[in-house]
C-alpha cells in the first residue's frame, strides 16, 4: 500500500535562466537602471551588456525594443536577433546613447526571452544631454534721452540655473552678471551694442547685440553778465543731468568752431552749470558756445 505519492517531475523540468551585466555588474529585472553619464548633444557614447544562461536550457532572447520618453536617444546594436545563449554562456549586445536635447533623458529597455521568471527582463537607461542654453527672449534696443535710465533683459531656458555676462561691444561689463542690465544714466560712454553670454554646464549662447542711441538735448544759456568787479565774464547754462558739455570761445565769428578753442568743460549737475572766463577782460570782443555732449 502507498499512502502518498510525491510528483516530482518538476525536478526534472529545464528553464533558461537569463541575467543581465554591465561592466561585470549584475543588474536586476525591473530595478536596476544603466548610467550613461553626461554626454554633449550630437555626441554619442556607447555602453557594452553582457546576457548570461545560468540555467538548465537554452535561453533564446528573441527581441529588445526601447520605449519611454527619450527611446529614440537609445539605440541597441552589436546583437543579432532572435539569439541563442547555451547553458553557462553569453552574448554582448550594445546600447548607444545620443541625447538629442539637453537635461535628464529616460527609456526603458525590454528583452523579450524564455525565462518563464523574467520575461520581459527590463532594464532603465537613463543619461543626461548636455545642451546650450536656449534664449527664449531677447534684450530690444532702445532710444533714450541723456540722462536717463536705460534697461536690457535676456530670458533663457537651461537644465540648470544659468549664469549671465553682459558685454558692450566686444568688452565685458564688470559685476553685470544678471539676466537684467540696467545703466542708471545714460550718456556719450554708453552708446552702443549690448550682448549677453548665457552659460550653464560650460556650454554658452550669446544673445542677439541690442543697441541704445542716446539723443541729446541742446543746452541752454539762461543768464550772462560781466562781473561787477570786472575779474571776467559769466555764464549760466542748463542741460540734462549727466550729459558732458564744453564751453568754446573765439574772437572771430567767421572762424568754423573747430578752430575755436575751449576753455572749459564739465558735467551737467540737478542745477545750473556757471562758468566763468577769467581772461575775457584781456579781449576786445569774445563769443562763446556750449557744445554738449
């Protein structure tokens, strides 16, 4: 009589076993995820898998398909398909990474097999795309009068917080690293083409130039006189705030004001500028212009 009956033709059944390795490492089906590093956009880098049978039959892996977000930045070659793995062997394959734009880039790799246990086996790809910055706004010239604010601002997108260099012409403006430049008042010196270099990850952009004009008001004399002590004559004169002007004498009208010589100079103040000519008592007749800038 037999009072139990153990089946154990289970024992004796064969399975493929599939593991998968990088660099020698063993990866885990649906867990693990393979590093590609920080690689420029357009640029490749190719990692080397190795797929290993530890079982008791052969593994046939029949397919490997990249889905996800970025699948199309990860492409399998080195492996011909459907391939065989005897018991203890192993086939290479290779995965090529060419991030096709800046910032964090996912897939997911699938490899279609026998194993009963892990089929698919799935692995991450993850890499991250090195990219320029994007400029998504650009600074806009300006006109202005002398003497008042002018203001440029540069928007961009990057993976990581950009840092800013604002240039005028072909020199770089010292402490203007901001996404906005502001010039409290304008003037002669500040006449021209501003840039900005947007730069993350050691990548850089440079912004379209932008062009501040400057337009100057005519000064304007509002009061002159000999002085009472007869030590020279005097001019008041008003102009904008900030803009440079020059006081220009000449004993003869008919002279172009090139030749005319300049006898004094200065920067327009919140008041009235007086300049006053000591020598004018030495002259028989003397006319006088404010140039400005």
């Amino acid at each position: 009589d037999v009072a139990t009956v153990n089946n154990l033709s289970d024992m004796f059944l064969t399975q493929p076993t599939i593991g998968v390795l990088q660099s020698g490492v063993i990866l885990t089906n649906g867990a693990s995820a393979a590093s590609f590093g920080t690689v420029n956009v357009g640029v490749s880098v190719t990692n080397t898998f190795t797929v290993t049978n530890s079982g008791s039959a052969t593994l046939i892996v029949s397919n490997m398909v990249v889905t996800g977000a970025n699948a199309g930045d990860f492409t399998v070659s080195g492996i011909t398909l459907p391939a065989s793995v005897i018991v203890d062997g192993s086939v290479t394959f290779k995965i090529i990474f060419s991030p096709t734009g800046g910032c964090t880039r996912t897939a997911t790799l699938q490899i279609t097999n026998n194993d009963t246990n892990r089929n698919p086996f799935t692995l991450a790809l993850a890499g991250v795309g090195a990219a320029a910055p994007v400029i998504t706004s650009q600074p806009v010239s300006v006109t202005n009068y002398a003497g008042t604010s002018a203001n440029f601002s540069v928007s961009a997108t990057a993976c990581t917080p950009p840092s800013y260099q604002w240039y005028l012409g072909t020199n770089s403006l010292a402490g203007e690293t901001n996404s906005t430049l502001s010039i409290a008042s304008v003037g002669p010196a500040n006449v021209g083409d501003y840039l900005a270099t947007v730069t993350t990850g050691g990548l850089s952009t440079n912004s379209n130039p932008a062009t501040l004009t400057v337009i100057y008001q005519a000064p304007q004399i509002v009061g002159e006189q000999i002085l009472p002590d007869m030590s020279g004559f005097e001019l008041t004169f008003s102009g904008p705030t900030n803009q440079t002007y020059q006081v220009l004498a000449s004993d003869d009208l008919t002279v172009p004001q090139s030749a005319w010589t300049v006898v004094g100079d200065g920067i327009f103040g919140n008041t009235n500028a007086i300049f006053t000519d000591t020598s004018a008592t030495n002259q028989a007749g003397r006319f006088y212009t404010i140039k400005s800038p």
